[in-house]
C-alpha cells in the first residue's frame, strides 16, 4: 500500500517562498513519475510539475522559473520549491506518483498566498 504525506504548506505573502515535501511510504517501483497538483476552490485539479526516477522535469508554463521541483530517490521523497508566489497560486496542493503498479495521491497540503 503506498501513502503519501505532503507538508510544508501555509500562509505566506505575495512574493515569498515555500518549500513543500511529500513522503511516500510502501514499494514504489521503477520507472515512475513524482510530482505536484493543485487544485483551487471550483477549479480543476492542475499539473504543477513532475519528475521522472529518470530526472526528467516537466513543469506548467505558468510556474516556470518560480517552482522548482526535486526528489530524493533514496528518501522516496519529492520536493517543490516556490518562489515568488502570487495570490493565485492559492490552492491545496497534491503529491502524486504514477508507476505500473498504479496512480497514488497524497492528502494535500493547503497554500495560502495574502496580497
């Protein structure tokens, strides 16, 4: 069974930064791919970015060269960085990891960005 925890998230101002962190426990099989949602109230859930056990990154135009994303294979963990949020990136945020075995998601972890 995996499980995935996100933490980090919280209250920040317009133009701070955030690092959030998922933890993922159970077997997670290679090749996969680990990355970031998010979903904002009455919208659709949304790709942040994700990375391959490859380290092939793929992130949504909008958050290039503000998010940044990581992982650490060997702590099954995945990592984003967020610099210079705006109030718009408000929204809960959702660690994913695909592989054959399945599509897992985390709880989320709620950010808030305050003009």
């Amino acid at each position: 069974q995996v499980q995935l925890v996100e933490s980090g998230g919280g209250l920040v101002q317009a133009g701070g930064s955030l690092i959030l962190s998922c933890a993922a426990s159970g077997n997670i099989f290679s090749p996969n791919t680990m990355g970031w949602y998010r979903q904002a109230p009455g919208k659709r859930r949304e790709l942040v970015a994700t990375m391959t056990s490859g380290s092939i990154t793929n992130y949504e135009d909008s958050m290039k060269g503000r998010f940044t994303i990581s992982r650490d294979n060997a702590k099954k963990m995945v990592f984003l960085r967020m610099n210079s949020l705006k109030p718009e990136d408000t929204a809960a945020y959702y660690c994913n990891v695909r592989m054959v075995s399945g599509n897992y998601w985390g709880q989320g972890t709620q950010v808030t960005v305050s003009s």
